[in-house]
C-alpha cells in the first residue's frame, strides 16, 4: 500500500525475510509499525507481499530519514523480536530510485 507515488530520485529499503513458523506476535507489531510509520518524516510509502518469502520495500525522501526511522524505539523493539523470535533470516538492501517505468 503506497501512502503516494513517489517522483525520482527517491530511496527504497527492500526488506526480503523468511519467517519461523511460530511468529506469535508478529501480526499485531507489523500493525503497530506500519501506523507508525506512517507519521514518520520522509517516509514516502510501501508495498508488502507475502508467498513463503517476504518481501517489503519502502519508499524514503533520504537516506536521513531511513536512518531516523530504523532508530525509532519502537521500531528498534521490533527489530530485536524480529531478530530473536519471528524470522529465520532477512535480508535488507537500500537502493536509490533514479528511474521508474509504470503500466499503464
């Protein structure tokens, strides 16, 4: 779900995960984080999808505010639980957008 279509040059954090099969929890912080997020400056929008592999990639204005927000308590609880209780492993790259093609 995108908050806007976000013009280039822009940042996209791919956030690529597996999941343990028993991810109490998990459900209700990934809708704690994607509220906060939302307010989170610089923060642009995402897109999510799920078959096995995860793969969530968000839309940052800078590199500033991709660093603000993987900072942000909350979110650094969420990444400990990740770390420790819902994944098997993950994968996050930051990319620059220079160039995007859209259909129609």
């Amino acid at each position: 779900m995108e908050k806007h279509q976000p013009t280039p040059p822009y940042y996209a954090v791919i956030f690529t995960s597996v999941k343990h099969p028993d991810d109490a929890g998990y459900s209700e912080m990934a809708q704690l984080m994607e509220e906060m997020v939302s307010s989170q400056p610089g923060y642009l929008g995402h897109e999510s999808a799920r078959d096995g592999i995860g793969i969530t990639v968000s839309y940052w204005e800078s590199l500033e505010a991709i660093a603000a927000w993987r900072q942000q308590s909350q979110h650094r609880i969420a990444q400990s639980m990740g770390k420790t209780s819902w994944y098997e492993r993950y994968t996050v790259r930051i990319c620059r957008v220079e160039k995007e093609y859209r259909f129609p």
